[in-house]
C-alpha cells in the first residue's frame, strides 16, 4: 500500500517514527528544514543505525525573504510587545534578537545530497535545475509540493518526479508558492483529480486523509500514493509533546482553523485561546521565520506548563477519525481498511 508518512518541521519529526513507519511498509519522512548540515547528516545517520528501509528528507526551499529575513530594531521590540502579555502569564523573557533565524538553505541541501535518502520530498518551490540534476545522479527521487494544478503543473515541467497535491484540510503549513495562501484553498477531492489531469508525474494525494477510506478515495480520484500527517503526528513515535496528543483526540480537535498567528505564515491548528487573542493583529505580525522564533518561548512554556490554550496545536481536519496511538497499527489498519473499502466500493 503506497503510504507516505506526512514530515513534521519545527522538530516534531523523530527517527523513532520514520524507522516505525518504514519497518511497517510505509516511507518514513523527516523535516529537516530547522536542522544545519551537520545535523541533517546525523539525522539521516541515526535513521539507517535503525533500518535499512528506504526514507525521506523534507526541506523548505527559501520562499520570500525566508533565507535572510530583513526586520528593524524598532519592529523588532513591537513585535515582542505584542506577546508580553503571554511571556508575563508563562514567566518567561522574549528571545533575544538572532544573527540568523534559520540554517543556511545551501549548506542543508548539500548536507541532503551527502546523507543520500531514497528521497527529497520539499514545500514552497521548485529547486533549482542543478539539485534536480544532482538528485537524479544520485538517484534521490523528488517530491514537491503543490496546492493548485498551476504550482503541479510548475513542478512537472521541472522534472520533478512525484508531486503531492495537498489539499487544505490538511494540518499544518499551507506551502502555496504561485499565489497568496488565503486564494490557495482547493479542497483534496476537488484538487487531486485536477492535478492528475494537469501533470505527467506520479500524484500522491494529502489534506483530510486518516483512514482507508480516505485512502480509497484517493486512488479512485487517480492518486497512485498518499500522505498522511494528522493520523502520524498523533502517534507516540513522533517528536511532538504528550500534551499535543491528547489534544489531537480531544472533542476541541474538530474545530480547526486557518491562521498565522504561531508562524507568521498560514497554517492549520486546533483553535484555542492563543489564536482567539492574536487573531486581531494577523495583519502587522511578521512573516516567518521571525515570528516563529518570537513564539517558540510560548509553545516550549506552554508545553512544560500543561497549557494547551498557549500552544501550537498543529492539526488537520481528519482529527475526529484518529483511533491509533502508535504507527505500526495504524499503517496495519490503513491497509486493512484500504482493501475492504476498495472491495465494498465495487
């Protein structure tokens, strides 16, 4: 069964879980997009320590002005202003101004290339001709992201070769990089079936999907694999806290929402009081990654402090369907409930 577990950035993705997933059938991914060179070729390290599967690496390529976010002294200490009140409620200081906020994008994708995965899954973008090149000799197969036939189609001309269309169910970072985010929202049933008819390349369906029905449904749109988040980040093998867990089959995981308020970019969470409260200054927050490095003090405190009102709860719309706690009996029941939903389909 063509199941691909869905990479986790910020650090929620773990060894524990990619050597899990990959031992059970499916490919394990990790995100490495917060991680420098060195760690990346430790990373990749530990996973092979643990299984001779074959796994992925995800990167984000620099979108915007990511790679060397430019930000001024005065909208600097604004913005640390603005969520005094949360770093007053927690006890804890506002993170002091970095030199960089995010590795080097170069020095990742060479560290990428070195550590050698079966695959380079990436989000926001197109690499550039060379590292496709590079991946090809190297016979890393590439996976890129899209969430509009325009951005797949982008993708397949690049030579890329298998593209996930991710619909906006999905939990997580909406990773559009052809038109703003907010004018981005295809659902997967509607965008799937666009996509296969708009590229050549392999199309791996993602957004809502956490059991085989799901599953079933995407193959008949014309997927040949999917990609699953929400179901995997609720397993116990993934690097996420306790705490998000048990949110994420709690009755407040049904209600998620759309909103930059944690990164500074547009991405899906279980609503609670953080988003409530930040909501009205969405608009003058900076973009990511430097609002992510002011919020990152507030989700470790929240975190330790049990208060999952201050934390970022990442989070698809499947959450309702979870019902599995570790990964090897959930790719087990993907795949069983894969072929009776295929069989009673006919």
């Amino acid at each position: 069964m063509p199941i691909i577990q869905g990479p986790f950035g910020g650090g929620l993705s773990s060894v524990d879980l990619v050597v899990a997933v990959g031992e059970a059938g499916g490919l394990g991914s990790f995100g490495v997009h917060h991680l420098t060179g060195a760690q990346i070729k430790d990373t990749a390290a530990a996973i092979r320590t643990r299984t001779s599967r074959p796994f992925a690496l995800n990167l984000w390529i620099p979108f915007q002005d990511s790679e060397d976010p430019v930000i001024s002294a005065e909208a600097y200490a604004q913005n640390a202003e603005r969520l005094a009140p949360f770093y007053q409620e927690l006890g804890i200081a506002p993170p002091p101004r970095p030199e960089r906020y995010m590795p080097r994008y170069q020095e990742q994708v060479e560290a990428l290339l070195e550590a050698r995965p079966a695959a380079f899954s990436f989000v926001y973008g197109v690499p550039a001709p060379d590292i496709l090149d590079r991946c090809k000799e190297l016979d890393i197969v590439t996976i890129g992201t899209a969430t509009t036939p325009d951005e797949a189609r982008l993708l397949d001309e690049a030579g890329v070769d298998m593209i996930v269309a991710t619909g906006f169910e999905a939990g997580g970072h909406r990773v559009s990089f052809l038109r703003a985010a907010e004018d981005s929202l295809t659902g997967t049933l509607a965008l799937v079936p666009q996509v296969v008819d708009a590229v050549k390349a392999p199309v791996i369906a993602a957004g809502g999907i956490a059991d085989g029905r799901g599953i079933a449904a995407a193959l008949a749109l014309g997927a040949q694999a999917v990609q699953i988040g929400t179901a995997f980040l609720a397993c116990r093998e993934s690097a996420t806290s306790e705490l998000h867990r048990d949110m994420l089959f709690s009755p407040e995981a049904k209600y998620t929402t759309l909103t930059r308020v944690f990164s500074g970019r547009l991405a899906r969470f279980i609503r609670n009081r953080f988003v409530d409260e930040m909501r009205v200054h969405e608009a003058e927050l900076p973009g990511y990654p430097v609002h992510s490095w002011f919020t990152g003090p507030i989700k470790n405190a929240a975190t330790v402090q049990n208060r999952p009102e201050l934390l970022s709860l990442y989070g698809g719309q499947s959450a309702s369907l979870l019902r599995h706690r570790d990964a090897r009996s959930l790719v087990a029941s993907l795949v069983d409930e894969t072929g009776r939903a295929i069989g009673s389909a006919w």
